[in-house]
C-alpha cells in the first residue's frame, strides 16, 4: 500500500467521523473500574445519556453493538412463547425480528412498504383485534438505515393508546438518536435500543437501552428469556453506584463522556436542525443528478441517510467501489434485496457544510465515471441550498 494524501471520507450512515475531541478524550490511561473516580463518571453518562434519550428512567450500557440490546431488550421483559408484534418494513426490522426467534419468542410481523414510514393505522388494528391480549410488546425502527425511511414515532404511540392495549412499546433509535428528534417518555416508548456508533458519534463498542418504569416493571415480574451477560437485574445493582457487573470498556466511556459534552455545546435544536438541513441538500442534489430518492414519503425522508436508486442494469456497488479507489470515499452499501440496487450517502454526526459538499463532489465524480446515468448540476444544486439555508 502507498499513502493517500487528505484523509478517508466515512461516508456511511453509521459508522459515522469521530471527532478529535473524542479521540483525545479516548487517549487516556485507564483507571480503576471500582473506584471512585470511575463510579462518579458513569453516573454523569446517565445523566447526559436521560437527556440525550429524552428521559428514562434509566439507561444501560452494554459493551455490545446494538444487536446485543436488541437481545437485551427482548430477553429482559419477555420469555419464550410471548407474542411480539413487529413492523417490518426494512432490512434491520427483520433483523430485530430474527432476534427475537431465536430467543424463542412468536414474532409476528406486518409487512410494510420499505419505500414508507410504519403505518398506525395497521398497527392499531391489529392490537384491536387481539382482545386477549396475547401480544406483548410492539417492535418499530425509527430511521431504517437500511432505506432512509423514518417514521413517526409520537403516531404510532397515540395509535397504541388509543386501543387501550397493554404492549410493552420497543423502539430501535440506532440511526435517529442525536440525528432526529426523539422524547422517549413524552412518546411513551418502554425500551430504546441505540448504538454508540452514529449520532452519538463514537467508534462502535457501546449498546444501549433506555427503559420506562413500565419496562423495569414487566422485567421484574417476568421470567424472561435465558440470558446472563444482558441481564437488566445485575446491571441495576451495580449501576446504582455508577459501576458495572464486569470489566467496562473504559477508553470508550471517557469518549462517551466527550460526546455528550460536544452534544450539549452544540445544543439539540442545533444539532436537530444541522442534521435536517445536510439531509435537504443531499436530496436536493440527488434530484438534480435525475436519481431517485428510495424513500416515497416526502414527510419521512431520513435526516441521517439517503438511500438513493440507480437504473435498472446498473451496478451500485460497482460505482461504490469506484469512488472508494478514486477518491477514498466509502458510500453504504444496499442490503439484503436492495444489493447492487442502492446506495447509501450518510449525513449524520460530525459533519459539517464543507465536509457534505465534499462527499457530494465524490459522488458527482463517480457518477460520471461510472457511467451511471445521470444529469449534472447535483452539487451546485447542494451548494445553492447550504448557502440560502
């Protein structure tokens, strides 16, 4: 290998560019993980942690990706046999939901458009018609990363009350946290599942779960799947005084910590609106190159990624692998039916205005090398919009 001058552009909608000062935080020796110290550090990441998730009654922290408290979630409040309604309507809902079979639970899912948000209306039917009661929990992704479709958490809650039904009510925020708008207790969700590896803006290593005291509730009445490494009851003990049923992952706390002190510089309405105005310029460059956003739904366009569709007879992971050689930019890759048919450009965490114009201009150049049809002017059309907004 020869060195490449400049640096990588991540591109991707998770794993999101860490930012120096994280970095630097992570450069530290590690302390005692049962001393004082320690103990008083973690208990400020829950604080900021309740903050950034719209206070819970308390945050886990697992040394996992998002995939671990996905299994946290489920084996927490729920035991084999249960009945778990899920909205399936992109490639990691399904995922979620394979989750859940393997834990032994009866997931049942309603399939949804991937091109389109979860619909209320369809989940509220199908909980009335369960008059015993027999479901226990109900499964939605916020943003599917998979499509760059977000949907309207706040609805579906009120779709939920509205039938009076019992449900635990499960939300994964893995790509929306700290990039969307989300008020986990004033939307009444139960359990978010999150990763540190987006908005939140930290290499991947950390998972979390966010729980209402409804959750924490059913998790002490219910025996719950087998688990023993994600267990909540262990985790509650210890975390009490700020520690951990097992040796933390220490550098990645300390980055942690960082994170959320750069996040509450900036302030949420800052960061919220930074997000929506780099995802507006992404697709407005996108409609000027005559490409398809996949997302259908003009109300649910992703502020943390846009997935966007090639022609029929091309081959977007071959213009992938053409703008990662050229110009040291990695875009997403399309996932499970979408391979070879999408590909993904992340706008999320930290990235500002001439850091999106230059992955835009990346893309431009392989468009054009890679011969995939299309119209000039996208990046002028971004450029356009920054400069307005």
């Amino acid at each position: 290998m020869t060195y490449r001058g400049g640096r990588h552009f991540l591109q991707l909608p998770g794993p999101t560019p860490v930012p120096e000062r994280v970095f630097q935080a992570m450069n530290r020796s590690v302390i005692d993980h049962r001393g004082p110290a320690f103990g008083e550090m973690v208990l400020g990441l829950f604080e900021g942690l309740e903050w950034v998730f719209g206070d819970p009654a308390h945050v886990f922290i697992f040394p996992s990706s998002a995939t671990g408290c996905w299994e946290s979630a489920l084996a927490n409040v729920l035991s084999p046999g249960d009945r778990v309604l899920l909205w399936n309507n992109g490639f990691f809902a399904s995922k979620w939901g394979e989750v859940g079979r393997a834990l032994g639970l009866r997931v049942e899912a309603i399939d949804g458009d991937w091109r389109r948000p979860a619909d209320p209306e369809r989940i509220a039917a199908r909980l009335a018609d369960d008059r015993e009661r027999r479901i226990r929990a109900v499964l939605v992704v916020h943003n599917e990363t998979s499509t760059g479709v977000t949907s309207d958490i706040a609805a579906v809650r009120e779709a939920l009350d509205e039938t009076g039904h019992p449900a635990l009510f499960m939300v994964d925020t893995v790509s929306s946290l700290a990039a969307t708008p989300y008020r986990q207790a004033e939307w009444g969700v139960d359990v978010t599942v999150c990763g540190s590896q987006k908005g939140l803006m930290l290499p991947p290593g950390l998972g979390f779960c966010a729980v209402s005291e409804k959750a924490l509730a059913r998790h002490r009445a219910s025996p719950g799947a087998p688990r023993s490494y994600f267990d909540w009851t262990a985790m509650l003990r210890d975390n009490e005084g700020g520690y951990f049923p097992y040796t933390p992952p220490t550098t990645l706390l300390y980055g942690l910590e960082a994170s959320l002190a750069l996040l509450r510089e900036e302030g949420a309405d800052a960061t919220f609106s930074r997000h929506a105005r780099h995802a507006g310029a992404t697709r407005r460059a996108v409609a000027a190159w005559g490409l398809r956003n996949y997302c259908q739904d003009p109300k649910a366009v992703s502020s943390a990624g846009t997935t966007v569709m090639v022609g029929d007879g091309e081959d977007a992971d071959a213009f992938r692998l053409v703008v990662l050689e050229r110009f040291d930019m990695s875009l997403g890759t399309g996932l499970g039916p979408l391979k070879g048919k999408v590909f993904r450009i992340g706008h999320l965490g930290d990235l500002n205005e001439l850091t999106l114009m230059g992955a835009l201009a990346g893309v431009e150049m392989g468009l054009k090398m890679s011969r995939i049809a299309h119209e000039p002017g996208g990046l002028s059309a971004a450029a356009d919009f920054l400069a307005e907004a």
